[in-house]
C-alpha cells in the first residue's frame, strides 16, 4: 500500500507557468528575484542594455522576451543566459533581421506551407491558433524547398533549411504576437502574449509517411527549442491511429510534466467538446466541428475582432474575411504612438515596402517587444517615443545617459516629415505616408535567387588550403604519401625501417618494391554479405517498432516539442547508477560478482 502524507505535513508548491502564470505581471517573489538576476547577468556580458534612467530609450529586451528564456531554464539565471546568449549570438551570424527584410516573398510562402499556419483566430484568452496538417505535407514538397534553400547556403553551421523555417518563427514573434498582445477585448491585458495554440493533424497518415518526415519536423523542433523557447501553449493533436494513445502512454515519460500538461490526444468523440473549451466554435475550422471556413494553406482569417480595429490600407480578401498579403510583415511604431504594419521581403528582385494597415493601442494593454532579439537598426520604440535615425538615437542616448558625443556624419530630418498626410481620404501617420513615396533601394546581392537576398553566402576556403611541396608518389624525407600503407616506415632512399619484436630484438625490415608509393586510390573490395531472408524480416520487424515508438516523438516535433527516446534512456540509465551506492566507489572487478549475487536475490525473493 502506498504511503500516505501525514495531516498537517506541509504542502510542496509544484511550479506551473500556464499562461499567465510566469509571465509579465504574474510573476511570484522567486520569479522577480531570478529576472532581476538574469538583467544583471545579462548586462554584465554586454547582451543587454536597460533602459535609459529618463526613459526615452528603451531596454534591448523586453521582460516577457527574457521570461521566456528563464521559463524554458526553470528561472535558472545561469541556464537561461547561456541559451539566450547562444540565441543572439545565432541571430547575429545568421543576420536574422536583414533576412526577414529581404527575403524573397515567394519563397516565403513555399516555406510556409509546409509548417504550421496561422487561422487568423485565437483562442479565449486571446492566444493565436495555428494549424499543421501533416497528410498535405508531402517528401517531395519538403525536398523541392531544402534544394531551393541550399542555392544560397550560408556559412554558419545552421542547415540552410531551417534558416528557412527562421522566417515563420519570425512572423509569429514580430507580427502575430504584437498584433494579439496590442488587442483589448482579452483578459489580462496586463501581460503580452508570446505564446501560440496548435492543432495538429495526423489524420491519414501513414507510418512511411512520418518515417520520411522525420528529419523534416525534427528541424522544427530543433530551432524552436534551442532558438524560440517557450513560445507554444497548448497542442491538440486529433486524428491520431488506434494505437497511439497506447503509445502515447510511455512515450510522455520523455517530456517535461508541464508539457504533458498541455498536450491534448484527441478522437472524433472528444476532439470538439475538447477544444470548445478553450476555443470559441466559430474560430475552430470547420474540418475539426467548427464554424470557421478555413483549410491548410488558406492565408488567414482575421477575425473581426481584429479586422475591425485596424485602419486599413490594403483591402485583401479570401472567402468573405480580411486577410493579408503573401510574405513577411512587421510592425513599426510611428511617432504618434501607433502601430504601423508594413508588407516588406522582395518581389522580382526588387525590395517590397508598402504599408497595409495600421492602428492605435490602448495605453492600458501591455505590448510585446516588436522583435524577438536585438535589433541594431531598428530597436524597439515606445509609444510615445518617435522613431529617429541611427544618428538620431545616438544623440538622444548620449543625452539620456550623459556620454560624450563622438564625431560622426548628421542627418537632417525634414520638416515634412512632422505633417501628415492625407491619402485616399484617410489620414495616414507619417510613418505610413512615406511607404507611398519612392525610397532609395538598398543593395541586393545578385549572387541569390531571383537576385534577392536570401540567405548570406560567403564561399569559404577550405581549412587546409595551403599548398604542400610533397612529390607525389616519390621517396620523399616527407613521407604523407606513404602514411596508413604497407610501405609506412620506409625513408628516402631505401633505409629499411627499424621494427623491434616481441622479444626486444631490433629488425631491419624494407620492400624495395614498394618504397614511395603512394597510398592506392582503389582499396581492396570486400564481399559484401547478403542478409538471409530471416535476417531482412528481422530488421522490418525491428524497424516498425522503432517507428512506433517514435511516432510519439515526431508529431511533437511537428510543432516545436522535442524528446529523444534515446537520450532520455541513457539519462535513466546514468542516473541508475549514481543512484546506487553500492557499485560507486567498488572495484570493477567485484561490480560483476554484487550484481550476479543481487539477480540472485531478487529471484529468490520472487518465488
């Protein structure tokens, strides 16, 4: 019988960062403490700057950005800076924000359609929904958008597939968060929301078919764990085969009790009762019991909650509802305080900058930063603070924080930009009216597709590039050419090689032959050995279970949630035997014998 907790024994508090427990405004006394710790640790390493003591700068980072980080590290301040540090030190290699502003609009959007999606709709408490239907993923699909990407490859150690994938985590962080956060009609419009809703769908899909994702949804989980910490809630995952509640069963064992937590294994009986609880009916697709025209590959469907605040420049729309234009977005505060959203990437090789909406936030909703790192050209604004020109901001940081000026080029600004202006008959900020007029075009490499820019490259010369004086195939002092041959040991001009022997005999061994050869280009062939008919049944068998019990894993990945049966195994397996205090500390020679002697105690004890 299992023990019981005596009355009156004192009760342990389990941590739980639901939304919005963790976040901005609801943050316990130890949470406060581990922020403060990690801001302080933070601006010592230089990777982040506070806010200017009058407040016109704002700091490099908002607090629900860097909550984040110390949520996916258990307010670890250590643990959270390290990955935060190898994320700004990742976006800054990658050049995160000029490729989200010049990549190509089209190769956006084949990027999209092969990740989760957008409904244009959120969840009660506000929080966007997204949705990946898998079965309308094919192989094919995943492979034509990996070959497009390695046509402009970087130079960094990130696969240029997923710096692909980098430009949907950046949209959900710089243009569906902030417009979700910025919308009053939420509850607790104290705390930004930095998190996304899931639904995944595995219905009709094969086995194979997984099998021959894996890699591709493994990069997902890959990026958003090591990259975009904690910004998925809730995942439903309907559709699923008969047996993978039973596999779902063990496989939670390797995810985070809190990530359990939020994972939803759904059937047609239990799939919309299930999620009506968390979703309005008219913001669930109608493919899942609800009243929502949406389908996998649909630009999204703005609910009229947002619709209807914006001030639109562009009208665009898709079966009946607003929605918005192919390719990346972002916003950008102008200098009245409101929320500019501008359409930007490349279109034909040609840098896209047109504005197609706008609005103005309530001042008693919290905001999300506008960008998940550092942005050196274009940190985050207030709203009450104007956005100025790199000169600009200088001076005014100089001012604020009473550091000397250094000399460098000024920048008038014109007087024209103070007025606003009136187009079609709705007034525009500035910021807005200037997307209108003609813009100097920056450079665009004409090494990328389409001659946009893309992805960096920079061609790099191989490590050892230099060239060596080794004749080839000669007996040269040198000898590269005979290393790892029959003819290793024997020197220029048939000095044998001096071998010693067992016995400590000393024997001069030389092959005229063979002197200076270089090493054969074609080794031996061997026989390979064909596998019997029950060795090839063998490995299917063997090969079924482990896509079975991988299954769990992958459709995790799908959406960001990583766990590697094999790692987990071999953690439980390492902590098994510190956990053992008889084996640490003996001998290896006595381990053998105590643990034959235990197999035999505990079967006599079972009989």
């Amino acid at each position: 019988m299992a023990a019981t907790q005596p009355d009156g024994a004192p009760l342990q508090r389990v941590e739980s960062y639901q939304w919005p427990t963790g976040h901005v405004a609801h943050l316990s006394g130890s949470q406060q403490s581990a922020l403060q710790a990690f801001k302080t640790l933070c601006e010592q390493k230089k990777y982040y700057v506070p806010e200017s003591a009058d407040g016109r700068i704002p700091a490099t980072h908002d607090e629900e950005t860097l909550l984040r980080y110390l949520r996916a590290r258990k307010f670890i301040p250590q643990e959270a800076f390290k990955q935060f540090k190898d994320t700004e030190d990742w976006r800054k290699e990658n050049q995160l924000d000029r490729l989200y502003e010049t990549i190509d609009v089209h190769e956006y959007d084949m990027t999209r359609r092969v990740y989760p999606q957008w409904t244009g709709r959120r969840d009660k408490r506000g929080i966007p929904l997204y949705v990946y239907q898998v079965s309308q993923v094919s192989a094919k699909d995943v492979d034509a958008h990996g070959k497009e990407s390695k046509k402009s490859s970087s130079t960094s150690n990130t696969p240029p597939r997923m710096l692909r994938l980098f430009a949907l985590y950046e949209n959900l962080c710089r243009f569906v968060l902030p417009l979700c956060s910025a919308m009053p009609d939420r509850a607790h419009g104290e705390t930004p929301i930095s998190q996304s809703n899931n639904i995944v769908d595995i219905s009709k899909v094969s086995m194979a078919k997984f099998w021959s994702l894996r890699n591709h949804m493994s990069d997902a989980s890959t990026l958003a764990t090591a990259h975009y910490p904690e910004t998925l809630d809730r995942i439903f995952v309907v559709g699923a085969p008969g047996f993978f509640s039973t596999v779902w069963g063990w496989a939670k064992n390797w995810f985070d009790p809190i990530t359990v937590s939020k994972i939803f294994i759904l059937n047609d009986k239990t799939m919309l009762s299930t999620m009506e609880k968390f979703i309005d009916r008219a913001n669930i697709p109608k493919k899942y019991g609800g009243d929502l025209d949406w389908q996998f590959g649909d630009m999204p469907s703005l609910e009229e909650g947002i619709a209807s605040r914006l001030r639109w420049k562009e009208d665009i729309r898709e079966k009946g509802h607003r929605t918005l234009p192919i390719g990346p977005i972002r916003w950008a505060y102008d200098e009245h305080g409101d929320l500019v959203a501008t359409a930007i990437g490349s279109e034909n090789g040609k840098p896209r900058n047109r504005v197609i909406a706008g609005f103005h936030p309530d001042g008693q909703v919290a905001r999300l930063a506008l960008s998940p790192g550092r942005s050196e050209q274009e940190p985050q604004a207030h709203a009450l603070t104007p956005i100025q020109s790199q000169p600009q901001r200088a001076a005014l940081h100089r001012v604020a924080s009473q550091v000397p000026a250094e000399p460098g080029p000024t920048e008038p600004k014109s007087a024209a930009a103070l007025v606003p202006q009136q187009t079609n008959g709705s007034l525009l900020s500035p910021a807005a009216a200037s997307a209108n007029t003609p813009t100097p075009q920056p450079h665009v490499d004409d090494t990328s597709r389409a001659g946009t820019y893309t992805i960096p490259y920079h061609s790099q010369p191989p490590t050892n590039s230099t060239l060596d004086d080794t004749r080839q195939g000669t007996s040269h002092t040198r000898l590269e050419q005979q290393i790892g041959t029959h003819a290793e040991g024997a020197m220029a001009a048939g000095t044998p090689s001096n071998r010693t022997d067992g016995q400590g005999t000393t024997h001069a061994i030389m092959e005229p032959s063979t002197v200076g050869q270089a090493a054969k280009e074609h080794p031996v062939q061997t026989e390979d050995h064909q596998p019997t008919m029950l060795e090839q049944a063998q490995q299917y068998a063997g090969l079924a279970v482990e896509q079975a019990r991988g299954l769990p894993h992958t459709v995790m990945s799908a959406v960001g949630y990583g766990g590697n049966p094999a790692e987990e195994d071999e953690k439980v397996g390492e902590k098994v035997g510190r956990e053992d205090p008889a084996v640490v500390g003996m001998d290896k020679r006595n381990v053998e014998e105590y643990l034959r002697e235990q197999t035999r105690s505990h079967q006599a004890g079972g009989r």
